[in-house]
C-alpha cells in the first residue's frame, strides 16, 4: 500500500471512526458512568470487535454475509436485541454519590465482552467495509501485508477517536452530583441505545446485483 492510498484511507478511518454509531454511545455510556481509566476495557473491545469484521471480510466471509439473507438477518437481530439490552441496563444504571469515589465497575472483562459484542454483531458494517475496503487494495500486491496495513490503520484511529469520547464523558461525570442528573443521563444514553437498536432494525440487505 503506497502513501497516497494510505492516506487516503486514513481520511476515510477518520471519518467513519467519528460517524456516532453504537460504539460512540458505548463509549460514552462507559465513560460517563466509569470513568476513562476503567472504559479502556470497553474501548479494547471495541477494538477486538473491529478486528473480526476486518478479518471476516479478508478471509471472504463477508461476502457470503453479504448473499446470505438468513445470517444477515440472524446476526442484524441478534445485534437489535444486544442494543435494546444495553439501553435497558443504561436506564435501569442506579445514580450514585460521586463524592464517594465512581461507582464499582463490572469485571473489565464483562466491560471487554460487551464492547466486542457491539461491532461484531453488526452486519451491516461488514457488508459496508466489503463495499469499501477492496477500493483500498492492489490485487497484484500481496493482499495480507495491505490487510495488516488496514487493520492497525483502523484500530489505531478508533481507539484514538473512542478515547476522545470516553474521556469527554468521564469529564462530564465530574460535573454531575445530584442523583436528578445522573438519572436524566442515564436515560438519555438509554435513549441513544434504543435509537440504535431501532435503526439497525431498519437495515436491510443489499439486494443482488
């Protein structure tokens, strides 16, 4: 992969890692209620999660994804019913003292399996990078160096864009000290999760061309 192309698929990371999808709500769900330093867990996940898709489409999975109206819509549905659970859980999140210390976070690698369930039970971002990345690629070129190039390209950026959202929200945190604002919070992020959940079930499969 020359520089140009990498630079231009750098811009395009940037872009799609800054696009409010349910990673960024994730992210600033954790960071909101965890803090930065604990939401690293969900962000890894994330992360993880973003290395399946890439892999998933490298081996030439995601095109039989892409073909397939029955693991599509199994794993869109499975993807629905994840969200509307994390919104559920936001909204139910009780409100704690903040002048006691950030509440007590769920086992990091609960936070991890989470943050890797959101991306990998997303169809539609493998069909979409299907769609995407070989535009990227030089078939002449050996494809597994190029993939490798892709994948730290992206992971690098997500992390750095979901980072920034953690850590705006841990500062938000900061700032909150009645239960009344915690509680509002809460909802709003339960809010994001369901409109999330619902737009996924919107998708549909591209049909053939």
């Amino acid at each position: 992969m020359n520089w140009h192309v990498w630079l231009a698929f750098l811009g395009a990371s940037v872009v799609i890692s800054l696009s409010p999808g349910a990673g960024a709500i994730a992210s600033m769900s954790t960071g909101l209620r965890y803090g930065l330093r604990r939401g690293y867990w969900n962000i890894l996940g994330l992360q993880l999660g973003l290395l399946l898709q890439i892999a998933i489409v490298a081996v030439g999975l995601g095109a039989v994804l892409a073909n397939s109206a029955l693991a599509f819509t199994a794993i869109k549905w499975f993807g629905v019913a994840y969200l509307a659970y994390l919104g559920i859980r936001q909204w139910r999140a009780a409100p704690t003292d903040i002048a006691d210390g950030l509440p007590v976070a769920d086992r990091g690698i609960a936070m991890l399996g989470r943050g890797f369930l959101i991306n990998a039970s997303n169809p539609k971002a493998v069909v979409f990078m299907l769609a995407v990345l070989p535009q990227f690629l030089t078939p002449a070129e050996a494809l597994l160096p190029q993939y490798l190039a892709i994948a730290a390209t992206m992971v690098a950026v997500d992390l750095l864009v979901m980072t920034g959202y953690t850590s705006l929200a841990a500062r938000v945190l900061t700032l909150m000290r009645s239960h009344r604002q915690q509680v509002a919070t809460n909802r709003a992020f339960a809010g994001m999760f369901f409109v999330a959940a619902t737009f996924l079930a919107t998708v549909r499969r591209a049909s053939p061309a």
